[in-house]
C-alpha cells in the first residue's frame, strides 16, 4: 500500500523567504522523487492523465522515476509538455491531474506536479537535449506572442517540421511566465529562459520588440512575408479597475503594471533603473493567483502587505498553495471586505481605502455565494498604496486591425474547439480566447491549435 501522505517538499523559512527573490520551494533530491513515486498505483485507466490539459502520461513517467530512469521519464513528459519546469511549479495540479488521481481519494494524492518539475530541473542540470532530429517541410506559420500557449502550440508545429516564427512586442520572451509570475515562484534565467531556449532549439525563431496590429499586421504576415497560418496567442494584458472614486490617484495601479516593472524590467535588483514605487502600507485588491503575487511582491520591497477581498476564504481563486505561502510570511488578509473609495490627499497620493464590509448571501453565475454589503459598516484601511488585481481582457488592438476577425462582448477572440477563428488559416488559443486564465489551460489550447493546423496545411500545402 502507499504512503499516506506525501513526501514533504523542503521551502525557505518564510521569515528569510519573505525579504528575498529566491525561490520559495526547493523541490525534491533523487531519493525524495523515487520515493514519492512509490505511492503511484500505475492505474489502466488514469484518471490523473485526464485531468491534465496536455494529456502527459502521468503514470508512464512516474515509473520510469521510480525505476531511476530520469532520462527516459524526461522523454516521455517531451512528447505531450514544451515547458514542464514551468507546470511543475505553477499549474494548479490540485484541481487538474493532482485532483483525479486515485490516491486521493482516501489518502493524499501523488505529488504529481512535484515530479514533474523533479525530471524537468534534472534533464536541466544534466543538459539533456530532447530536441531530437527534425526534417523541415518549408512551410512558414507565425505565432503571435511567446507565452505558454504560443510556446506550446510553436513546439508543437516545430516538431512537426514547419518553419516557425514567434512575434513577441516584448523585449524579452516567455509572455506571463517572464512578466506575469515572481521570481520566487519561477525563477527567470534558471528556469524560463532555459525552456525558451528548448523550444528554440526546435528551430523556432523569436522576434522580440514586434507589436502585431501596429509594426506588422496578421494581412501583411500571409501577403507580404508568406505565412501559410497564424495562432494568435497574444493572451489578456488589459487591466481591469472598479470604477470606484479616487481609482486615478497616484499610488493606485494594476497588478499588470507592478509586476511587468519588478518581474521583467527587474525593479526588484538595485543594479536596474526601473523606477518602482512601494508604499509603506499595501492593499491588493482581488483574491487570485496574480493577487497573491502582487502582495508578496510588496511585502519583498519592504511594504505592510494586505490582500483585501469581498468573499470569504473558502471562496478565493487562488491556489491552496499560494494562498499558505501568503499567510507564513505575513501577509494580511482582510476578507468579506469591499473598497467603496480610494482617499486622496491634498498631493494627489493614495492616503487610504473606504470599505465596507460584506456577507455571503446566495450562490451566482459563477457557483460562489454572492457577497451583499452590510449597510452601515463602512471603515477606512490606512494605506498609501493600491494595486487592482481584478482580472484582465484582451487587448483589442490585433483584432481591430484583423477585418472580419470575431471577437465577443468581453473582447476576445472567437475561435472553436480546435482554435479555428473566424477567418481561415488563423486560428487563436490562450487568454485571449478564454480571458485571463491558467498556464496550463493556455498551453492545451496551443497544442489542440498546433493539431488543427497541422490537418489544414497538410491538407491544403502538402
């Protein structure tokens, strides 16, 4: 029988981790995996591979683990996974593959996410190059943007022989996993310059600094420079904000902005210029992923960090995990809690937040109870700063200039199950299908577009 619970992953102490960028946790040694691999039943039927949106054979690459085959578990997680270093540490495995798996249902599940990143950061440290020998069929598909499900859906077409260039308008590649994610909870040059490069080394080109819709549109890409097909996974870059009073004064930003400034352009590192402002006394409006980021970001950079969200506890989007890491390091949480204005000071500065406070009546659209303002229960959080982080849409610029592209009522590009927009030979996969969602999901969405346009041009080119 396995083990009950999980091998426990070595983590900084959260005082040390809490005033530094280095990863949070340090994952797992050889005799720690093959350990926890023992716990895998090896099931006929899993469930786990269900669970996950690239479909990996969890079972095939747990047991090369358990045998001490490192190698060949790197081999078998290459066939369906372009950035497994990156699932390993920020997919939501809880709710995917880690949530099906067998184990768990009477006791803790595999640690499957830990595994993964196991056998990515081992094939990284022993320069194993899964690259494999590829026979190019000359035909050019661009992608537009170089996040996980652009990565994902280029690896894929690569592997399949097309001639593949990556457009990506910033200056670096990796989309929200270089800009979006902190480096302690995925490290940059370790761990997603290095993926990047794997990819490249399929052959993909990347050309930074290009702004699709304004430095080259998707009618020039097939007219003018011969593209064959276009995937469109630009993702959702456009804050939301509440329209609140006092939303534009200055100290009130998005979590976009902040983490784009700390993550990309390295605000974080003494040895840059980016001009960054932290606060002494922080609120990070929104209870997601990003919101968590956000907040131990300011709590790195010297700010009294809190997050402040209208549901409960049990109600909030992020990760279990995140939500933990959070709290060990002093994050505060002001739940069932709801900004009314932004105050502002004579300067134009951020000097403090009007809330109220909120009760969970019945369930909405989304399956959560609705929270209702409780009348008479308005107070003041003092602050002198606020960061939104209340979700994101696409940025309209590459489909209004695309004619006869189809976006809906949120902005985002329509496309059908296979990525299929609607205007042949482009298809479109990501956030900027689904609005802001999760790495792994925009990674599925590349690899069932990458399909699809591999059954059209063969069909129409080869």
């Amino acid at each position: 029988m396995p083990a009950k619970t999980k091998v426990p992953v070595r983590e900084q102490e959260p005082k040390v981790r809490a005033a530094n960028f280095e990863e949070v946790c340090y994952g797992y040694n050889e005799e720690e995996a093959m350990e926890e691999s023992l716990r895998c039943l090896n099931c006929k039927r899993p469930k786990c591979v269900e669970g996950c949106p690239v479909s990996i054979n969890i079972p095939a690459f747990i047991q090369e683990v358990k045998a001490g085959n490192f190698e060949d578990a790197a081999k078998v997680i290459a066939k369906s996974s372009s950035l497994p270093a990156v699932c390993g540490r920020v997919c939501p495995q809880e709710s995917q593959c880690e949530g099906q798996c067998v184990v768990g249902i009477k006791n803790e599940p595999v640690s499957i996410g830990k595994l993964e990143r196991f056998v990515a950061d081992w094939s990284r440290e022993n320069e194993i190059d899964l690259s494999g020998n590829i026979e190019n069929n000359g035909i050019k598909v661009a992608v537009v943007g170089s996040g996980p499900s652009g990565l994902a859906c280029a690896g894929d077409l690569a592997k399949l022989g097309y001639d593949v260039t990556i457009f990506e308008a910033f200056h670096e590649a990796g989309g929200v996993l270089t800009y979006g994610i902190p480096e302690f909870r995925l490290p940059k040059s370790k761990v997603v310059n290095y993926e990047v490069n794997s990819i490249k080394k399929l052959g993909v080109k990347i050309e930074n600094n290009v702004v699709v819709g304004r430095t080259i549109t998707i009618e020039e890409m097939f007219e003018e420079e011969g593209f064959k097909a276009v995937f469109i996974g630009s993702g959702a870059g456009l804050p939301s904000f509440m329209g609140i009073p006092g939303e534009n004064a200055n100290g009130v930003l998005s979590a976009n902005e902040f983490l784009t400034r700390v993550n990309l352009m390295k605000a974080y590192i003494d040895e840059y210029d980016t001009p960054i402002r932290v606060g002494k006394k922080v609120a990070v409006v929104g209870g997601g992923n990003v919101a968590m980021d956000a907040a131990r970001t300011a709590l790195r950079l010297g700010a009294d960090s809190h997050i402040v969200y209208r549901r409960s506890e049990s109600e909030l989007p992020a990760r279990v995990e995140e939500v933990h890491h959070a709290k060990e390091e002093g994050i505060i949480f002001n739940l069932l809690t709801n900004p009314k204005e932004i105050l502002v000071d004579e300067n134009g500065d951020v000097c403090g937040m009007k809330c109220i406070k909120m009760e969970l009546g019945e369930p909405d659209e989304s399956g959560r109870r609705r929270p209702v303002e409780v009348e008479g229960s308005e107070f003041v959080i003092d602050v002198d700063m606020v960061i939104m982080s209340l979700g994101t849409k696409p940025n309209p610029l590459i489909s209004s200039t695309t004619p006869g592209l189809e976006v809906n009522k949120r902005r985002c590009i329509v496309a059908d199950e296979d990525g299929l927009t609607s205007i042949e030979g482009i298809y479109a996969g990501g956030d900027t299908v689904t609005g802001a969602a999760t790495v792994i999901s925009a990674m599925g969405a590349g690899r069932k577009a990458a399909e699809a346009m591999d059954k059209y041009l063969r069909e129409k080119y080869l």
